[in-house]
C-alpha cells in the first residue's frame, strides 16, 4: 500500500513546538509514515502511489484518549452528584447490565463509533468486570481498526458491602485476557490491567496486580484522588497508610506502565512518589468540571516533571471529543496554556504516556500513518490564520465531531462499525 495524502499537515513536536506544512504531502508505504515532502517533488519521488487529494483540509496525527469508560458512553449526563454518589446511582447499575452479552455488544460499538466519529485513533479504556463482555470488546476492538489498550474494571470490593467478584475470578479473568490479547495484531490491541480505584479494591487483589506488575511488566490504570469522600474512605479503609498514594505505592501498583486518573488533591509528598516511580498521569479536566471534583495541579505535575496526558474519562466527561477536552484543560486552569501544548497531550504526548511515542503521536519518519483529516472550511468558510498557534486554538476553542471528515489507522481508512 503506497499513499501520497495532499494537504495542509499539522505535526506535534514538543510541549512548545508544532510543525506546519502549508499544501505538502504525507508518503505513506505500507501503513508507515515515509515522510513529509513538497508537492513537486513528491509527485516526481513517488511516482507509483497512489494519490488522495485533500487540499484546502488539515491533516492532524489521530488523537490518543488515555482514559474513558466503556460501559458509561451511555450514561454521559447524569447530572447532579458528586463521584461516590454518581457511581452509586447510575454506573455500577448500568456497569452490571454488560452481564447481558447483546446490551454489551450495542454499547460497545456506539463507544467505539462515538471514537472514530471525533478522530480518536487509539484509546485506553475501562470495561466492565465481566470476562465475557471484556471479551467481547476486544473482538469489536480487533474489527475496528482502533488502537486499544483494554481491561476490565477489577472491584473484588466495595466500600457499600456489595461484592462484585471475587479476588481470585478477579486476578484469573484479567490474567486469561491478558493472555488472549496483549500484544495482538502487532500491538495495535493491548490489556491493560484496571483496578477501579483503592475503594473498591482489597489489599490483596492490589499486591497480587503490582507483583504481576513486578514479574511481567504490565500495564496498569486506575483512579487516585479524584475525590475528598473518596480520599477519606481510602485512609479509613486501609490501616497503617498515611495517604492514599502510598496505598498504590506500597503494593506496588506504581510502574512506569501505570497510568493513574485524576491526581487532584496530592499533596508534594505523592507527587514525588509518582515522579520516582515514573508513573503517569491521566488528566480529564472536563469529568472534573462535571463531578465538581476539583481542579487539577497542571503547573505542580509538570515541575515534578511527572509525564502526564488527557483523557475523555467518558461517562464522568461528557464528549468524546477530545477537541473538548483540550478546552476544558485550558478552562480549568487559572493562567492561559499555549495551544501547542494541549495539542501535544492530545497526541505525542498521551503516545509517551503510553511508551508507545516510537510507533504513535505524530509524523516522524518510520511511525504508524494514523492521522485524521479535519476540515474548518465547511462550518467556517471565512477562517484565516496567521500561524500554527492561531490554527490550534481555532480547533481548540472551535473543533468538534463535525471537523472530522476522515479517520486513518496504519494508513487503513476507518469505518464506522454496524
Ligand atoms: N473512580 C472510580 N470509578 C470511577 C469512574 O467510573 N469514573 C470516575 N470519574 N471516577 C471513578
Ligand atoms: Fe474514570
């Protein structure tokens, strides 16, 4: 498969730096980025490929989504409560019902569409607790062309009394997943093991996922102070512990390949253990306007030089968009950031989150072609810009589903799933 792809290309560099080709191609071989080159000379160069014409469009790396939830894309708006509350209430419900296999398969896919409708080329996602519908999710995943990074939610315990597995089907279903997926289709499909949070996990299913941690150097999500109900559960739940970081620090579920959501209320203590083990954050900064869960310390984490990323976490976060999310990030925090950083964290950035920035994020030669076409001209037909930084906040400020015309994985269009 050999591809020029003519346009205007948009390419993260750096926390500062975003490249821009006015009207110049992409060469694509074999589902791997060649290079950027200039029309005239690309068309002479690459005389044998095939060429697909997207002037006056914007070419964009595909976004990365390092945290939402499955079995919440239709739960989105519950509005109202705050997180402990809002679990109660509405998601562990709808979270039990992936149980029946044909509901799960529905939500699954309109997930997944709601995915590729805003451009979002690989996601890092929490399903339910059932080893079927997980299952399931993988084989939808494997279909879609997406990149994934999956698992379902592990919660052998919950402060309310409910159980909703047990700690052994909840380390053997996830391990059995692990095995069936991890690494699958040149790892383009991955598990990820997904402790909900401290509240909802014993101390043992938490020590027996950071020995595993230890032993095969999995990937690992979970929740950490999200919420001050939640922080005072976990401190009166688990003795001996004098903050909730140290709860995942001590059994071992702080790696490299962790990836913790929320990180609202550390203090420079817990901050310090995630720098030291070189854990990463996924920030969501609309679910925190949502739940009112506070407001992320972005200048703290990035002193700490804690490598971070954005998130959708769907269903607390209304919109997939990730368009949205870069707005949200910019809202919550009390100082303006520079489009191309926002930009950076939805793309090469969330790609070193996930250790995967050698593959993914951007357009250097020899990664994967996963891009999307955007198109501003059909909703605003009188846009000009003056620079790439003018370029990035009009997506910003402006971006949503609609912009997106176009959806490639390795190089391979996206279709939305039936
Ligand atoms: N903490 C534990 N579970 C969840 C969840 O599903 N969503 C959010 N936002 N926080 C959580
Ligand atoms: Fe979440």
């Amino acid at each position: 498969m050999k591809i020029i792809i003519k346009g205007n290309i948009v390419n993260p560099i750096s926390r500062l730096k975003t490249e821009y080709f006015a009207n110049q191609a992409l060469v694509i071989e074999n589902g791997k980025i060649i290079e950027i080159c200039n029309l005239q000379d690309c068309e002479k160069k690459y005389y044998a490929f095939e060429i697909l014409n997207f002037t006056d469009k914007y070419i964009l790396p595909g976004f990365i989504d390092l945290h939402l939830h499955i079995p919440q894309v239709n739960q989105r708006a519950r509005y109202g409560e705050n997180l402990m509350d809002w679990l109660k209430k509405y998601i562990l419900k709808a979270e039990n019902d992936f149980e029946k296999l044909e509901k799960a398969e529905k939500s699954i896919k309109t997930c997944f569409n709601a995915l590729i409708a805003n451009g979002t080329t690989t996601a890092v996602m929490y399903n339910s607790y059932h080893k079927q519908a997980t299952d399931l999710a993988f084989k939808i995943a494997e279909k879609s062309g997406l990149k994934v990074f999956i698992g379902k939610v592990m919660m052998d315990y919950f402060v309310s009394g409910e159980q909703f597995e047990t700690t052994e089907n909840s380390l053997r279903d996830s391990y059995d997943l692990y095995k069936k997926w991890h690494g699958k289709d040149n790892g383009r499909i991955n598990y990820i093991f997904s402790p909900r949070f401290a509240p909802a996990c014993s101390l043992e299913l938490l020590t027996e996922i950071g020995r595993l941690a230890k032993k095969e150097g999995i990937y690992i999500q979970s929740h950490l102070s999200e919420n001050r109900e939640e922080i005072e559960q976990v401190l009166s739940k688990f003795f001996g512990f004098e903050t909730y970081t140290d709860v995942y620090y001590k059994t071992g579920c702080l790696t490299d390949k962790s990836i913790m959501g929320h990180c609202i209320h550390l203090n420079d203590y817990e901050f310090n253990l995630l720098k030291e083990t070189n854990c990463k954050i996924a920030h969501c900064p609309s679910s925190n306007f949502f739940l009112k869960s506070g407001v992320f310390d972005l200048s703290a984490a990035e002193r700490k030089g804690i490598i971070l990323g954005l998130g959708s976490d769907v269903g607390a976060g209304p919109s997939f968009s990730m368009f949205d999310v870069m707005k949200s990030m910019n809202y919550s925090q009390p100082f303006h950031i520079l489009p191309q950083k926002s930009f950076y964290y939805a793309t090469l950035g969330n790609a070193q989150a996930l250790g995967i920035e050698n593959t993914t994020g951007n357009f250097a030669a020899g990664k994967d072609a996963d891009f999307i076409v955007i198109d501003i001209k059909k909703y605003y037909p009188e846009f000009e810009f003056s620079n790439i930084e003018d370029l990035l906040a009009y997506l910003i400020y402006l971006g949503h589903q609609g912009f997106v015309y176009a959806v490639y994985v390795r190089g391979q269009k996206i279709e939305l799933l039936n």
